[in-house]
C-alpha cells in the first residue's frame, strides 16, 4: 500500500471510529492510535508505526503478542465444544482448576472462573459474606480497603476502588465499604521515615475493623502492592501484619492478584514475595495474557466447605454464562504452560532487575521524587520539584508520555489527569523483552524527562 493509501485507510477507519465507537476511559476528543498487529513486546499500527508496549497492553499481555500455539489451542478447543455452562464441566476447567492450585500452593483451594477482574472481586465479596452467614456470623458483611486501590468497574468493585475521581457521578455505590491509608511510604500517611515506621498504615487497618466492629467486618481486599493506583509497594513487614490482623479478628483476607500474578511480581503470585497465605484470590489478565478473557476466583477449601450444605439454601447462588468458557480455558492453559517452559516467571524477576538498574540513574533527576518497582513493575513518580514534593502537573506527565510515545515506547500512567493522581508514571513490559528492548524503554524516558 502506498503512503497516500495508508493514509486515507487510517482517516476512513479515524472517522468510523468516531461514529461508532465508544472508548474506554477517554475524553471524546482523544486520538486513538488504531493498532493492526502485535509481535512479542511490539505492537504496529493501521500506518505501520512500531511502538514498544511498555505496558503490555493494561498490565496483561505477559507471554507478549503474536502466540501462534495459544491461537491453534484455542482453535483447537472451540472445534472439540466451544462452550459448556460451569453447573456442568469440562476438561479444559478440570485441568485448568488443578493447574491454578499448583500456581497458588500452599492449602487447598476452589477456583470459581468468571471473566474479568471485576467480577472475579464480586465473586470473592459475594463469597465471604456468605461464608460468614453460613458460618454463625451473619452480621460480618462490610469490607476494608485502601485509598488510591483500584479493584475494578462494577457497583461492589467500584466501592471497594479507593479513588475519588473514578466513582464521583456513579453513587450510590455497592454498600459496606471502608477505606484506609495505603502504605505510601514516599508520602507516608502517618508522617513516618522508614527509620521511624511502626506500620501504622498496617495497625490502621487493625483500628478500621475495631471501630467498625469486628463482628461486622467480612473481608480486607488488597493488591500485594497497589499497581494502579500508583506503584506502591508495602515495607516488608506490612503484609504479614495484616495476616495476622485478620486472623485475629476472624477477618478474611482477599488479594487481589488481577496485575501481580502470574509471574509480574518475579514470583509465581504477588503475595509469595511475602510468604503469606490468602483467604480468597482474585486473578485475570495475566492468567490468560488477554488471549481471552477469563478470571478466576481461589477460595480455600474450608470456606468452600461452608457451602456444602444439603437444603437448596446453601450453594453459591452466582452464574456468569461466559465464566470458565472452555475456549478461555484453553488459553489460560496454554499461557500458563508457555510461562513454565520458557521460565518466564524467573525471566520477569530478571527483567524487573534490569530495569530497575537501568532506571536508577533517574533518581537524581529534578522531576523524579521517587522510583519504585515491584517484580517487572516500575513507577516513577513526577514531581514539580524534589523538596516539596509537588506532584507534577498532568501536563507535565502527558508531555513525558507523547514524548516516549513519538519515540515509539508505550508507557502508562495511574489514574485520571487530576493532579496528584496521575504523576506516576509506569512501565509493565511483556515477559519477553529483551536486554537491548529496556535499554530503549529507559534511554526514551531518561530523554523525555530531559525534554521538560
Ligand atoms: N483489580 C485490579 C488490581 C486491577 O488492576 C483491575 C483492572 N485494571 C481490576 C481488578 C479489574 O479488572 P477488569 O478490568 O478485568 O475488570
């Protein structure tokens, strides 16, 4: 196709996207870039512009793009049965159930499969207040969570979502949520130094369930470190505590591992890095590498075996017709066996390092308040200046990422463009990347930053 036809291609399809669709998360006037093909870390678009996808999609497309297996697996499977409801069963569920086990380890678990991250959230909401009527505790209903946490779009996820800006216009939301302080250690809450830190942020949430009432309080959902809503990883002793808080309490511990799983934390889930053991878990993204959507929700066995009542009134009363599809399945299947044999869990601990080298030279930089990274995660936070701390402006941020991005490196950014929310600045690259590829990402934003 010649340059004039690429271009008329591109208007044509710019101007049917306007009359058509509508987009995720974005003002009307925005420019998408209408992406045609993937190929490991790179993406092209409908013109033929390359860009390294810095963010792997949303935080998802791990095993990187173009995986000819997944797609004949798939193929495969949606020739043999495409589609059977969970209240019956299907080999690419059985086998896939028995996989997951394996990946989160430790107790036995029951994997529940719904479609997205969000639901696999109201599934785990769903599942502990029920557990705790049919357990003798019927009043523990409420949820603990953080501020600046994101845990997805739906009524209940939204409520348990700690952002302002994303629920604003939506209320009323899901009921019986609170929130406290993250374990923002660059802007730590309680006004400590790492010298100083008693993990208030983690007795906070101690105080949260005292003040609620234990007896009311069902669950504490949690990121092992909150991805979106700003790169920010706990101290070392923070999950643990919480473990402990809730055993105490009789109060169940849900993570939400729909980013950190699956080998972004350099483990095999996100709160391995902390050798603790949750309640329920909540997975997606990664579980498939967005081949397919598919989510799952990890329940240990002994809450599962407070449903096992014998009247009508016991059971799990939640279907999704698409949840646990045996095509998904397949996929998630396929991705998990690509991670195990190309060692890719391992690789993102190595790239996550790699990076972590290549960025430290940013630290001095007058923008740069702070730079931190959690398994193959890095975020950088902008600000207007380094003794105050200022955040940088949304301006500021968007300069840094069109910058990058007309260098042909996708990165992202938290939140919505309101000051203070959206200076964070992150990079979650595919697990495939190469040593030469974060050179790129890092030379790019070393520049950008230089650009201001
Ligand atoms: N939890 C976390 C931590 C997430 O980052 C997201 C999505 N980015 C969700 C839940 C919701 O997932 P989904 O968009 O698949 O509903």
């Amino acid at each position: 196709m010649s340059t004039m036809e690429e271009q008329s291609l591109k208007e044509e399809l710019l101007a049917m996207d306007r009359r058509h669709l509508w987009h995720h998360m974005s003002p009307h006037n925005d420019h998408p870039v209408i992406f045609a093909e993937g190929q490991g870390s790179w993406v092209t678009d409908v013109e033929g512009n390359r860009y390294l996808d810095g963010m792997s999609g949303l935080w998802c497309v791990n095993v990187g793009h173009g995986r000819e297996e997944i797609a004949l697996r798939a193929f495969e499977q949606m020739k043999t049965i495409a589609y059977t409801p969970l209240m019956q069963s299907h080999l690419p569920a059985i086998r896939l159930a028995e996989k997951l086990s394996g990946w989160i380890g430790g107790p036995e678990y029951r994997i529940f499969f719904s479609n997205s991250g969000s639901e696999a959230n109201e599934v785990a909401f769903k599942i502990a207040r029920q557990y705790h009527h049919q357990n003798g505790e019927p009043t523990r209903h409420k949820f603990i969570s953080r501020h600046r946490a994101y845990h997805g779009n739906s009524m209940g996820a939204l409520a348990a979502t700690g952002q302002a800006q994303r629920k604003r216009k939506y209320e009323p939301l899901g009921m019986g949520f609170q929130h406290v302080p993250p374990p923002y250690c660059y802007r730590c809450p309680f006004g400590q130094s790492p010298e100083s830190c008693r993990l208030e942020c983690a007795r906070a949430i101690e105080e949260a369930i005292v003040w609620e009432g234990a007896e009311t309080v069902a669950g504490v959902i949690m990121e092992p470190a909150i991805t979106g809503g700003g790169v920010i990883v706990p101290p070392s002793g923070y999950l643990p505590a919480i473990r402990e808080i809730c055993d105490k309490h009789g109060v169940l511990l849900i993570i939400d591992e729909v980013i950190t799983g699956f080998g972004r934390s350099g483990e095999r889930l996100g709160h391995h890095n902390y050798g603790i053991t949750a309640d329920i878990v909540t997975m997606a993204k990664g579980l498939t590498s967005a081949y397919a959507p598919l989510s799952a929700t990890a329940v240990r066995a002994e809450l599962y075996e407070a449903f096992r009542g014998a009247g009508d009134d016991t059971h799990f009363r939640h279907v999704n017709t698409f949840g646990g599809n045996p095509v998904s399945c397949a996929v998630a299947l396929q991705n998990l066996e690509i991670l195990e044999r190309e060692g890719l869990v391992e690789r993102a601990a190595e790239l996550g390092e790699g990076l972590r080298l290549r960025l430290a030279g940013l630290a001095e930089h007058p923008h740069v308040g702070d730079l931190r990274f959690f398994g193959f995660i890095a975020g950088i936070e902008l600000v207007e200046d380094r003794a105050s701390k200022e955040p940088a402006s949304a301006d500021k941020v968007m300069k840094v990422l069109s910058f990058c991005r007309s260098r042909g490196v996708i990165l992202g950014k938290n939140g919505d463009t309101v000051p203070g929310y959206a200076n964070i600045v992150t990079a979650a690259p595919p697990f495939v990347t190469t040593e030469a590829e974060l050179d790129l990402i890092a030379g790019t934003l070393r520049e950008a930053l230089e650009s201001l």
